[in-house]
C-alpha cells in the first residue's frame, strides 16, 4: 500500500523502508500533549506519521523531525497535509543535530530502532530503521538529555526486553514516570511497552504511573473500546 490514509492526514510510504505500523500509531496517539508544548522533536521520522500526528494534537506546536534516511517523504507528506507550515524535517543523525536557532523540546517522541544483538537483513533500509545500529540506546539518551527543555517529556515505544534495556541506560539521567504494556488480546503477553521519561532530578519522588492496553478482543478485526477510543482521532475505521 503506497498511501496509507488517516481522517486528517494521508501518507504516502513508497520509498521509505518502514511502513505505517501500530507502534508509530500507538506512539502519536498515547504520548501527552501539554496545551503549553510549542516545539515537539520526533526522532526518526520515517514517513513523518508521528510527527504528522502531533500537529495534528497541538495546533500551537512547531513540529521537527530527524532521521539519517532521506526526509523527502516525509516533507511531501507534510507539504499535502493542513499543517504544513508548522511541520519541518531535516536529514541528520540525532547525535549531531544542533537546532538552527538552538530550540529545546517540550516533547520529544521516538519509535526508535531496537534490535541489538540480532542478524541484520540484507535490506540495508530495513536494518537502518530497525537494527540499532546507527542510534544506540545510550546515544539516543545523550540526544534526548540534550535537546530537551526544562520540564519536557520523552515519549518512546519499544519490545518489553528492550525497554528493560533502556530503562537500566537511563538510570540517574532519565526517570520514567508513565509506562503502559500493549498487549495484542487479552490472552498474549505484552508486546510492546510505551514509556514516558523526564529528567530525573525533576522526576525525584515521583512513582512511575503503570497500566496496560489491549488492541484486539481475540476476534478477527475486532478491537476494544480502549484501544479505539486512544486512536479514534486518526484511523478511518473507527
């Protein structure tokens, strides 16, 4: 499918080597959105689907995306969306991407690349974006400590094993403080895990607010009302 269409927004994915996916979706749709966020960063833009979704959320916010692939698509996206004045993307590894007018971020967001210690595919489009290769977990920390601003969020969606991973990285520099564990249907394990990070001398003494989402019911294409009521924004079919 080379457009993949939401309610406000369409995206076309025909060059870029990841396709829309639930965890952009789940991303864009479950991170917080603070009525006072003005710059959101998302790292790894791809298509520019998560970054779409947030001006979408924040009509105050100017929204960026990075990503050391090509960015065209994702700028073409913008270009046909009703937020394109708000929306810029630049072509960069995160580790060396200095904001021209030296912006910190309310909000930054990653659907980031996860495996390690994985074989890598022969498409090399595939391991960039998926293999963590190009962005390590403690480089992608570093990026984040870095570019956000007093009181901002990171948001960032990651395998259960990996997030575990992340979490032990950011020890002492990042605290999450919101955590949410996807499962599929009610009888699989969680998946995926969703987390929110602040800076953790403003996190102090803040517990990590723990839940879970369930996407499907167990039925073929039949998905639970939480699930449709957190992305009912964005999918057609809801």
């Amino acid at each position: 499918m080379s457009t993949f269409r939401f309610k406000q927004f369409a995206v076309r994915q025909e060059h870029c080597p990841m396709k829309v996916g639930t965890d952009g979706v789940l991303l864009g749709a479950w991170a917080q959105v603070a009525p006072t966020d003005r710059c959101i960063l998302d790292i790894g833009t791809g298509t520019g689907l998560i970054a779409l979704m947030m001006a979408q959320r924040a009509p105050e916010a100017l929204v960026t995306g990075v990503d050391i692939g090509s960015v065209e698509e994702a700028r073409a996206n913008a270009e046909a969306s009703p937020w394109a004045s708000r929306l810029c993307f630049y072509c960069a590894p995160v580790q060396e991407f200095r904001p021209e007018a030296g912006e910190r971020y309310d909000l930054i967001l990653s659907n980031p690349p996860f495996f390690v210690d994985s074989l890598t595919c022969p498409d090399e489009g595939r391991t960039r974006v998926r293999h963590a290769v190009t962005l390590p977990f403690d480089e992608l920390r570093d990026a984040v400590v870095r570019l956000l601003a007093p009181g901002g969020r990171f948001a960032l969606i990651l395998p259960v094993e990996e997030s575990l991973r992340f979490e032990t990285l950011c020890r002492g520099v990042l605290s999450p403080v919101r955590r949410t564990g996807v499962r599929t249907t009610p009888r699989r394990p969680v998946r995926r895990v969703l987390t929110e990070y602040l800076r953790a001398e403003e996190a102090q003494g803040r517990p990590c607010a723990d839940d879970s989402l369930v996407i499907g019911t167990g039925e073929h294409e039949c998905y639970t009302e939480e699930y449709r009521a957190l992305t009912r924004d964005f999918y057609l079919k809801f």
